[in-house]
C-alpha cells in the first residue's frame, strides 16, 4: 500500500507539474511536507540542495530521494518511474504532430498560460525556501552574495552557469564546516592538555 501511494502521488505530481523541476518543487513540499509531512522542512530544503547539485533534472532526483526515503531501492524505482510516466506519454503524443499541434490557437493560449503560472510556482518555492533558511551570518552573507552576481552578471549580459552558483557555495560551506571543526578539535586539545 505503501508503495502503491507512494506511485499515485508521484504520478499526479508528474502529470500537473508544468515547466519542469522547479515548478515541481512548490507542489512536492506541499505534498510531503505540508500536507503528509514525511518530510521536515529543513530536510525538504537539504535534498533540493542535492537535487539541484547531483548530475540530471532536479524533478527526477527529488523524486529518487523521496522515493528512496519513503521506501528505499524500490521505492525509489516507483517514485522516479511515476514522475517519469506522465512526461513520457504527453511528449509521445505531441511528437506524434507535433507542427499540427503547435498551430491550434487555443492550445497556444493554454502555454502563454502556463507559462505565467510556472514563474509564480519557481518563484513561491523559492521565497518558502528562503523562509525556512536558518538565518545564520554564513548563510545570509551567501545568499546576498549569491543574488547580487546573479543580479549584475544578468544586467551586464555575463555569461555565468548557476552550476557555478552550487559548486562554489558548496565549497565555502565545506570550508567553513572544516574550519570550525578544526577549532573544535584544537579546543578539545588543549582542554585535554591543561587536565
């Protein structure tokens, strides 16, 4: 039953989640952790940080991680397989006519829709996330940094990955986790030299 579930909610994610992984995540969080809270928010926040950091679309490895923590290899298997259903049949069939399709005005007018929707679900996952981010000096300092080279690397059109973005923010993390646990040991020594 579990894993039963488990498809069932994967597959109506996949199937209304317009405009990919990030869409998805507002609809994910309000799944797993508003409504059936499987998971914490700080949790749901850690594996959208993997999600986005790991090689492949953020939709897919959400859904591996939940999939994996919900019911481990093969709930894994039954989550990526569920979200991956409804894509699959729908680019199937619109490759199917694809030129035909894309000439109906109203299925045009349905994606000028969408499109508008897909920016306010990006842009609501983003400020819950933010929300829910602990406000430590570490963090705040790289999410301003982090805004402000998006922000002025967009205005003066550089050419700038937001894989970059993670991999340095990453790196300072595990910097700043290296350091302070280095103190920690150095604080140990010395408490244990002076007994």
């Amino acid at each position: 039953m579990k894993y039963l579930k488990l498809f069932f909610i994967m597959l109506k994610i996949g199937l209304f989640t317009f405009g990919g992984g990030y869409a998805m995540i507002a609809l994910l969080e309000n799944e797993f952790v508003a409504k059936r809270k499987w998971l914490g928010s700080e949790e749901f926040a850690d594996m959208v940080a993997v999600a986005e950091s790991t090689p492949g679309p953020v939709a897919i490895n959400s859904a591996t991680y939940i999939g994996f923590k919900m019911g481990g290899v093969l709930g894994s298997a039954v989550a990526t397989t569920a979200v991956c259903i409804p894509s699959f049949a729908i680019i199937y069939a619109i490759s199917l006519f694809f030129n035909a399709f894309l000439e109906i005005k109203w299925v045009a007018a349905a994606f000028a829709g969408i499109r508008v929707c897909v920016v306010f679900l990006i842009f609501t996952a983003g400020v819950k996330m933010l929300i829910k981010m602990k406000k430590s000096l570490f963090n705040i300092i790289i999410f301003t940094a982090t805004f402000l080279c998006m922000l002025l690397f967009s205005l003066f059109a550089i050419s700038f990955s937001s894989v970059f973005y993670i991999l340095i923010s990453g790196a300072l993390g595990l910097t700043v986790y290296l350091v302070k646990l280095a103190r920690d040991r150095s604080k140990k020594d010395k408490n244990h030299d002076i007994y």
